[in-house]
C-alpha cells in the first residue's frame, strides 16, 4: 500500500573516507528516495570526507589491503606495487573514469541530488569535534551536527545500514 | 509462533572480496536459513569476486592494515613486513587451514549450500557494468543481476546487514 | 510511549579490531542504553579482540589504505610512508589522544560502562574456535560465547548494524 511505503525509512550511515566505499550509501539513498522512501545519511569517522568541503572532491581509493582491486587486464596488484608512490592516484583516476562512464555522478553532485530528492545529511558530533570540523567546514546540504542518540531517534523504526 | 517466524526475512549486502570478510556473510545467511528465516545476499562492488566463476575459489586475505591479523605465535605482523611478496599468500593458507578445521567449507560450497537451502542470491547491476561482468561469468546458482531499486524491493521488511 | 521505546532493541555485530573502528559500536549501544533501548554487542572475527584479555588495550590503528587519516597538520600520509615502521604507533597513539581529549574512554573502561549499563556482551563461536579463546581469554563481563542461530535468536526484532 502506497500509505506504508511511505512509512518505510532508510538510514544509512557512511564511516569509511574512500571513494569506492562512498558510493555504496549513495547509491542506496538514491534508489530509496525514488522508490518513495524516507532516507537519510549520517556521515562518521573517515566518512565525514564525503562531506568536509576541501576533501569530498578529492576522495582516493587504493588497491592497498584489497586483493580485489585489478588491474585493467584482470591481474592483481601485489602489495608491494600497491604501496609505491602514484598508485593510490592511478587505481583513483581508474575508478573516477568507470563511475562517469556509467554515469554516476562524482560525491558532491550525486549528494546534491540526494539532498535535492528530499535526503537528510547528517554530520556526527563526536567525530566532527575529533577532527575540528564546524558546520563551515562541511558541505551546505548538511542539516546539522548531531551525537548519537539524536542520529538514534532520526533512526528510530528505519532499516539502518552501516558503512 | 511459526507464522511469525517465517515472515522475518534477512538481507545481506556483501560489499568485500577478501576470504576473511567473505564469511560473517555466509555464516549469517546459512544460520537464518537453519531457522526458517528467508535469506538473501546482494552481492556489490568488491563482494562480486565472491559469486565471480573466475575469481571465487581464490579470494585473498592480508594481514596488511590490519593489525589483528597475527602470526602462528600470536605476534602482530608489522605492515612492512605484511607487504612484502608471499605474505599474502602465507596468510591465506593459514586462514584456509583454520576454516577447514572448523569445518567451514570454502565459498563456492558454502554459496552452493545456502542456494540448496533457499537462500537467494543477487548481483549488484551497477558494479556488474563497472566490472563488465555479465550473467555468463557468475556463479550459476545467482539468481540475477538486479539494481538498488529492485534489491530495496526485496529487502522491505527485512533487517538488512551491510558487510 | 515509554513502553514502546522499551520495545526497541539494537544489536550490532563489532568485526574489526582496530582502534578506530571500535568506537562506532560501542558509541552506538552507549547511546541506545541511555535512551532506554535495549543493547546488545556480538564480537566476531577481529572484533574478538576488543573483548579479548590481552588485547583489548593495545588496539591500534593504521593510516595505511585508509587515505582519510591524515597528519595533525591535515596532510594526507602516502602509503609508502604509512608501512614504514613507527607509523602505526604514531598514528594510534594520536588516536587516544583525540578521544581522551573528547572524554572517550578506552575500549575496556568504555564496554565496561556499556555492561553496567545493561548491555550484554557476547562472543561468536565460530571465530572465537579459530583463534583458539575461550571464556578464560576474554573479558570478564562478556555474556558467553554464542552461534550464529543463538545470536540470531537475541536479534530477533532488533535493528542490526554491522560495524
């Protein structure tokens, strides 16, 4: 019924600061609010790059530690290689090419899009004041810094997804 | 009572491709099952090397970045001598050695028992096309490629667990 | 209502060992235990050593493959400089800092507020086996070690997150 797919709530939360692991939320969020559902983002830890004005454009990712990060070929890339100087910003430049040409938008503006379908953006206090991030450090869609037990009451009756 | 046992549903988003992180997935899913519960798992972004005919019986696991990762004799492995050449694969046999003795099998019997069981398994469309896999490259017991709209579809009302 | 809110249960499942990725779970029960909600944590994997004796205070954490964890003055640290050895010590020692300064305890002192609190604590069996724990080995306010089915029985209804 129309009427409970409107009670049904998302409530993603984005710990991780590396491009692959921003967009598993993003896309969730997305394909919640066009199905009607109520979701919101709270961001935490490493994941409040995804909204720190100087960094949500420069996210990176590394084949460092992830065996399944290859190389175009198919081939793995070897610890020892994964750690030299350039291949964070190759295995990025990679990543950031696949995402346009199957036309998923970089952070910022796939963020606007969720903000602009009705998403709510959270920044978590803790992580925020570790970091000395004020509400001027972060992206302008972001409601607010909340602490957990504010983020629990958004949550409450939400399928909640972690990051 | 039983009725209401067999409406809980369980839904598992599998986003990592290493061996370590491949099981709490397939543990959660097999239990449910055993239960009553109706399982699926939604296989994305690095999680597709788990249902990838090609890469599947060799997932990795590193002990790089990853303090808790130690040797034999309980010693931590300094990461730079966790990314020297072979310390990968020393890490996946011994990890393999452990499932095996606790009888766990590897992932593609395990996916083949939770299949036999009931349990649905997924692929994510978006990294699918970002992989250029297609349904010709994936476990045959994969249901299909669904994107995020359709996977929130079958997760309604379940809990839901991102890995 | 009051009574529905006692209804409300939240289980999060702690599968990494490092010191940052610690905090997540146990800020999240905390919380939940302070609203009147009902908290449970299941430690698996290299989670097991945040509940594990020896371990449980030297919890680290690495800036390797995490391009998020940047130095005091915001620089991010390449990864052929974050394998180097000291850096690991370097970066956690940082890490307590930051969270003594914000009143964080540490995790021992922290999971043992969650436990007076009323959360339970519970080991999983399958990776407790593997690394060879028992009770003896683990803190002394863990509940017990469980399955996968029993653990499952204690989610029942609850909201789960998988840090």
């Amino acid at each position: 019924m129309f009427e409970e797919q409107n009670d049904r709530k998302l409530c993603i939360i984005c710990s991780k600061g590396t491009l692959d692991m921003a967009y598993p939320g993003m896309v969730l969020a997305n394909a919640a609010l066009m199905e009607g559902i109520d979701a919101s983002i709270f961001f935490t830890f490493w994941g409040l790059d995804m909204i720190t004005d100087k960094k949500m454009d420069h996210l990176k990712c590394t084949p460092l530690g992830n065996p399944s990060m290859a190389m175009p070929n198919g081939m793995g890339i070897p610890n020892f290689m994964a750690m030299l100087p350039g291949m964070t910003d190759f295995a990025t430049s990679m990543m950031k090419k696949e995402m346009e040409k199957l036309d998923f938008p970089p952070p910022r503006e796939y963020l606007q899009t969720i903000a602009d379908a009705g998403g709510k953006l959270y920044a978590c206090k803790m992580t925020a004041d570790m970091m000395k991030l004020t509400e001027d450090d972060l992206f302008e869609e972001v409601e607010g810094i909340v602490g957990a037990m504010e983020f629990l009451e958004i949550a409450d009756g939400a399928q909640v997804i972690f990051v």
